[in-house]
C-alpha cells in the first residue's frame, strides 16, 4: 500500500489518526507527504520526529511553509505572529532538524505519481519538472544554501523561459512546485490569488486545466490549494482539505490497481496570529 498525504502543517494527532485508520505498517506500506509539514499546527517538530522514525518507508517534498521555516532559521525571512514552529527553532537538536528538512525533495515519483506540493508549470514536462527540481534540491543542500534563501522570494520572473539562470531560474522553480495555483494563457503566474477555482482572475485557470499542459498524461498528486477542496481524477489528486483550519486530513490510498480516498478529521483550528 502507498499513502499520498495532504499537508500535514503540524497536525500530528490527524496523522496518527490516518496512520491508523489505513493500517499503516512502515515494513510493508509507503508513505508521501505531499509538503507543509510543518507550521500553523500545535505540533510541528512531532511531525517531523513522526516521519524520520518511519525512516525508508516515508517521503516527502518540501512546501512554502517548510521554506519559510528553513529561511527563517538562517535569517532570511522574519518570523510572522501566526508561524508555529518554534517547538522546532528552540529544540536542543535544531540544527539536525533543519538540517533533515533541507534535505528533502521538491518533485518525486511514487508509484507513478508525480508528488509536488502546489504544482507544474503548465510549459514543463515531467522530465524537466524532476531535472529543475533536482536543480534547486542541490542548492538547498549545498554550501550557498542561505545565500539562496535570502534570494529566494519574489514573484518574478512570472513566466518560464528556458534561459533562466541562476537564481531567476530557481526562484521561479521554487514558486512553481510550492506556490503555484492560476496561471494565463501565456504561462504567466498569478501569485496572488488564493481562493477556490472558481475565483480565478480573467483570462486565467487553474494550473492542472491549462490547455496544452506538456505534464498532461502524467498522473500529479499535489496539496497547497485548502480552498480548492479534494480533487479526485483518474490523473490527478489534489489532496489539501484544509487539516489545519478544522477540515480533514486526507490521503489517497493506492493498493495496488485500487485506489482509495481517506479523511480523518482534524478539529483543531489555526493557532491564532
């Protein structure tokens, strides 16, 4: 069996929950987490210690909230009053923990699905999807990982060009995989609106329905959207039901040919801030 999970955000009660509700067993079954691991939740570094104890059975890819952890921590963003995550910035181990998260992926297969946290770039095939993403993995990991960090926000460029380099290259990578959700007929993101599909600016669509999206053909489960709601197709799972804003916590479960949806509920509401 394989799990596909929607953002955890530090709701680790709900993933014990789901854990046991699917009979997860770490010897026979898989586990990916589909980013924001951490923050908003009562218990961000439980989730974290919850995951690294299932050791090669759990994966997982980095979201805008594990960034934004991992930026603060080397100064490059300030904490906001609603961040979550100081169980983790105070822990005696700190500095293993970050180090863990950094080390994490952007975009990885599993059992034929593509995992991301937010989504592609409608000019992106698969392939090129797993190359950037492997790209901007080397430089989380690497030696200029905090100058990177300090670079990293920002919503230009907008639109993909297959000449980026260097930090425009990156910048735009990261904000595709753990930002995206409209974008224009051009390719353009919209970087601004938030609300369901329903609420897309004029002119634009939901990233996944963009006409001509070379990634079309290739199953891609995401997370991200909570406002968006459970996306169930034969090629596309969107999973963030809104755990941390007293939703559910949901998850594909993939046995085989069958596939199957889980929630639990999650009635703890965002922290306030």
């Amino acid at each position: 069996m394989v799990l596909l999970i929607g953002d955890v955000q530090g709701c680790c009660d709900a993933l014990e929950r789901l854990l046991s509700v699917c009979g997860f067993s770490p010897s026979r079954d898989r586990l990916v987490a589909l980013g924001d691991l951490v923050n908003r939740g009562p218990a961000s570094l439980p989730v974290l210690r919850r995951l690294s104890a299932l050791e090669g059975s759990a994966q997982w890819v980095l979201g805008n909230h594990d960034l934004h952890l991992l930026a603060v921590a080397h100064g490059a963003r300030k904490r906001h009053p609603g961040d979550t995550f100081g169980d983790i910035l105070d822990a005696p181990d700190r500095d293993a923990w970050l180090g863990w998260l950094r080390g994490s992926r952007l975009a990885l297969v599993e059992s034929g699905w593509l995992c991301v946290h937010a989504g592609l770039a409608p000019s992106w095939s698969s392939t090129q999807a797993l190359a950037l993403a492997a790209e901007v993995e080397a430089v989380l990991q690497g030696p200029h990982m905090a100058d990177f960090l300090h670079q990293m926000y920002g919503n230009e460029p907008a639109r993909w060009r297959d000449d980026l380099q260097g930090v425009e290259r990156w910048r735009f990578a990261v904000n595709a995989f753990t930002r995206i959700r409209f974008c224009a007929a051009d390719g353009t993101l919209d970087l601004v609106t938030k609300e369901g599909a329903a609420a897309a600016p004029p002119g634009h669509r939901p990233w996944f329905d963009m006409p001509g999206r070379r990634s079309a053909g290739t199953p891609v489960a995401f997370g991200h959207w909570s406002t968006l709601g459970l996306i169930d197709r034969p090629d596309l799972l969107g999973l963030d039901t809104g755990c941390v804003w007293g939703g559910c916590l949901s998850a594909a479960r993939i046995d085989g040919g069958r596939r199957e949806i889980v929630q639990v509920p999650c009635p703890q509401a965002q922290v306030p801030g």
